[in-house]
C-alpha cells in the first residue's frame, strides 16, 4: 500500500487517484493525480513502494489525467497519458527527464 507521506498534495480528492499503472521491468508504481505523474520506486522483493521518484507537470494546462497506460513501442516502454482537454503525452520510463512526447486531439468531435 502506497503510504500518504510521499504524496505530497494533503488536499487531494480520493476519486481522482483511480489511475495507477506498475512497471516490473523499470521497478516504477505510476499514479495520476489531477493533471500531473507521481513516480515511486518499487522493490519487487517486497512489492513495497519506496520512495517518490518523480513528480511530473504534463504541462496539459491543468486538465485531469482520465487515462493511463503502459505501452511499449519502439522497442522502448512508456506510460501514455490522456485527459479532458484531449492531451495525449507519452513519457519515456526508462529515462524519466526526457521530456515527454506530446499530442493534441483537436478534431472538433474530441
């Protein structure tokens, strides 16, 4: 179980924490909170999560995450992220600085 000391936001609302993906090859728990990625370290020997890795701004102008995935594609592994604005962002999760690559569905019906 995920302790609430390494999120850093006391003001969450619980129903916007429904989206968590776990990478057992990159040892990553991901959790979409509001608009940004929470990612903790993982000890596969335990299955207890360790420490906050990461905490990432999508830059997706505050929307709210509604999607998570992991994919993997190019011969590399990546949490693909969608929200309400239509934002698509794909990250990198064997390198987690690089910057993410970025959609936007601007079709009229999205």
């Amino acid at each position: 179980m995920l302790h609430p000391k390494f999120l850093n936001e006391d003001h969450l609302e619980h129903w916007k924490m429904n989206l968590l993906a776990v990478s057992e090859k990159h040892r990553l728990v991901v959790i979409a909170i509001g608009s940004k990625l929470n990612f903790f370290k993982l000890d596969l020997f335990t299955c207890k999560v360790n420490s906050l890795v990461k905490d990432m701004d999508l830059l997706n102008d505050n929307n709210t995450i509604n999607n998570l995935k992991l994919v993997r594609c190019a011969q590399r592994d990546f949490v693909v992220t969608v929200d309400d604005g239509a934002f698509v962002r794909m990250v990198y999760l064997d390198d987690l600085d690089k910057d993410p690559i970025k959609f936007l569905n601007n079709h009229p019906g999205a």
